[in-house]
C-alpha cells in the first residue's frame, strides 16, 4: 500500500516488505524500490539457482529520509555455509543503488525461512510445481 510521501509506505513485493520512512516523492520511491530489488535480484545462493530476493530470503527493507537501508535477511538455513559472507554481498549490492547513503543488514531467523516463502518464478525455476 502507498500512502502520500510524507507518511510511512510500507510496499509488499513477494516475501519481502520495502518500507520507506520518508518524505521523498512517489517518483523517488518507486526508484528506490525498484533499484533495491533490482541490486538484490543479483546475489544468487550459490547452492540454489536463484536469486536471494526470489528465494524469500529477504524479509524487509526499509528507507529512512537520509537514504540509510536497513535489511533484515535470512538464509535457508542456519548452518549455510556463506552464512558469513552474504549479509556482506547484501550490503555491498544495495550500496551500488544511486543515492543509498548507508546500508546494514540484520540477518534474523524468526520466521525460519520455508520454501513458501519463494516466488513463482523461484519455485518454476527449481520446478517444484
């Protein structure tokens, strides 16, 4: 849902929750939006073909007035093997979003992440239909 920029707007986008804090335009937020996905959309897990936004390990993003992302993540299981490394892959992809000022990531595990979390297009992709 979209409310008027000077209130909060929370967007739901498959799994993940994009909230922005912000008094920044409509035209801006979507841009944001669509620009955090987009870097999201680029980190795979590297023992599964997809990508981590599809796969439902992405669980909010907000945006704030200064431009400071915060992301909170999971992954597929506790034990990952890159449990070290993708929080910083994370960070690393949103930073490359023109106008991000800052980015932390939280990895969380409550909810634990289930295949239910993934999208259509995740699950055609590892064709669990």
């Amino acid at each position: 849902m979209t409310q008027s920029p000077a209130e909060d707007s929370e967007v739901a986008v498959n799994a993940a929750d994009i909230s922005i804090d912000s008094t920044l335009g409509e035209a801006e937020i979507s841009r944001f939006t669509d620009n955090i996905v987009a870097a999201l959309k680029t980190i795979y897990d590297p023992e599964i073909p997809v990508d981590i936004y599809e796969l439902g390990l992405i669980y909010k993003v907000d945006l704030d007035d200064s431009r400071n992302v915060t992301v909170d993540m999971t992954l597929t299981a506790p034990g990952c093997p890159v449990a070290g490394e993708m929080p910083i892959w994370v960070e690393n992809a949103v930073r490359t979003v023109e106008g991000v000022q800052d980015v932390a990531v939280n990895m969380v595990f409550e909810p634990p992440w289930g295949p239910d979390r993934m999208s259509d297009e995740a699950k055609v992709a590892l064709n669990w239909w």
